[in-house]
C-alpha cells in the first residue's frame, strides 16, 4: 500500500534535483531514499524517475504526477493541522521554517521571549527553498525573502541591512558606508549562493566581476575568514570576532534583504499565525531598529 511519507520522499527528491540532496534536506541516507523511492515506484505501477549515467531525472510520468503529489501532501497536512487544532482548541505547537542565520539571529531570540500560554515553538532550516518548499516540509510559517501567491498569505517583517564586514584596523573601519563600486575591487568572502546576503549582492552588481572570492559555508565562517584579514566578508549576521559593519552604498539606497512572513491562508489557525507574524516583525524592528517595508 502506497505510504504518504513516500510521497513527501517523491516530491523532496524532485524539488532537490538529486537523491543527496534531498536525503540531505529529510535527514535519511542516500542509499536509504533511493530504496524508497523505488518502493513508491512499485507501489504505483510507473516509473517515476529516469536513471541513467549516474543521474536521476524525473521521468515523463513523474512530471505528470509531481502536482497531484504535492496537492495530496498540502490536504494531508492540512488535515493533520485541523485535527490537532480542534482537539486542542487552539493552536498548540508551531514551526518556523526560515534560512539558518535568520533562525539563528532573529527567530531563536524571538522565541526566548514567548509567554507561556504561547504555542510551544520549533524551527526548520530552510537555506535554497521558496516559502511554498519550506510549508510543505511542515512548517506553519515561513521566514524568507521571496514573494508568495495565493492561497498563501503574507505580510512584510522587516528590511535588513546586508553589511560589509572589516577589522578594526583596516582603512575603512572609520566608515559607515562604501560604495558598491569600490567594494567589488577588493577581495571577498561571500556566502554560497543559496543565502540571501550573497543573493542581494550578486542581483545588484550588474554583471561586474568580482576581483576575487573566498566562498564560506555560512556568515561566521565569513565574518572569521575577514577577522583573519583574509578579506571583506559579506553577510546579514550580527557582528562577531570584533568586526566593523559597513553599509553598502548603491547610490541613495543600501544593500538589503526584506524579510517577509508566509503562510497557508487555508490553515486552520490561519488568524493566530497572523497575530504571531505579526509579533514577530515588530520584535525584528524593535531589534534592529529597521523599517518594515
């Protein structure tokens, strides 16, 4: 008999593109997903995916069913919630999905601040995916950049600074802002392309080469690599290792993420994920004392 987990494995495995990534993102192994995979095959008849060279590629019939999968995990889902919100009468445990530095720099301090009668909360990591991507994976509300379509709603949080980062004693660490221009004729640590510090940068610089570039697996690493003097990290992280934040000028505006706050307007406690998306962005801009749009 076909199992709904199953298809979660199909739809993260096709989103991915690879096995290892989407073993990656459900925590299983990749020899693990592979068995499952061909299970759900022989379950439904059809092959799902092509396999060939070392590659796996969704086949003709998995391009056809893919929607329909999704749609039986989003009624499942919604299904689940429902119960678990009537039996309860409220709305008693909530995830967060968001990138990684958001999780780690605004969502978990936020959460430190709940009251007791609040929705016992967790987190999922996020970093690559859509709003719509980090919903399906179960979580009641998701922490991005990225605008979301109907039947999910949304509401802006707050707009946060991408920042240069330089030790005290380099020449620019007297400065508030650089200009982008400038800034591209030094070396760089960035983000890999996934995070959105690295996104906002690559999407303003108009085809301009970097001089050159260190890419580090996440904003600490970054922010270390430029207290070493390895070169100016880019990120949205709190400072660290006693690094100097410098805005970066792109003339009458600075370099900068909107954080945005997305949900299922179907859910079932659609009007609490409201007031708690709320709460959460002005928690963000009392923090950072940022606008929110």
């Amino acid at each position: 008999m076909m199992e709904l987990r199953h298809i979660q494995y199909f739809v993260a495995t096709a989103e991915a593109g690879t096995v290892s990534g989407a073993a990656l993102r459900l925590h299983l192994t990749q020899p693990g997903l592979s068995r499952q995979l061909r299970q759900l095959e022989r379950d439904l008849g059809v092959p799902l995916f092509d396999r060939s060279a070392g590659r796996l590629e969704l086949s003709a019939t998995g391009r056809s069913l893919l929607p329909q999968a999704r749609d039986l995990l989003q009624r499942a889902d919604a299904l689940r919630l429902a119960a678990s919100f009537h039996a309860a009468g409220r709305l008693e445990r909530l995830t967060i999905g968001a990138p990684t530095v958001t999780l780690t720099d605004v969502v978990a301090p936020f959460i430190a601040t709940l009251a007791p009668d609040d929705p016992t909360t967790d987190v999922l990591g996020a970093d690559g995916l859509s709003p719509a991507q980090t919903l399906r994976l179960g979580a009641d509300l998701a922490v991005g950049t990225v605008a979301a379509a109907a039947p999910f709603h949304e509401i802006p949080l707050a707009v946060l600074p991408v920042w240069a980062y330089v030790p005290a004693g380099h020449p620019w660490s007297g400065r508030r802002a650089v200009p982008l221009s400038e800034l591209l004729g030094e070396p760089l640590i960035l983000l890999p392309p996934t995070f959105t510090a690295r996104q906002a940068l690559d999407a303003t610089r108009d085809d301009i080469p970097y001089r050159s570039v260190i890419e580090a697996a996440n904003g600490t690493v970054a922010q270390a690599l430029a207290a070493a003097g390895r070169g100016i990290a880019i990120a949205s992280d709190d400072p660290r290792f006693g690094l100097v934040p410098l805005a970066v000028d792109l003339g009458g505006r600075h370099l900068s993420i909107r954080l945005r706050a997305v949900w299922d307007s179907r859910h079932p406690a659609a009007p609490t994920l409201d007031r708690f998306a709320a709460r959460l962005g002005r928690f963000i801009r009392d923090r950072y004392d940022a606008p929110a749009t």
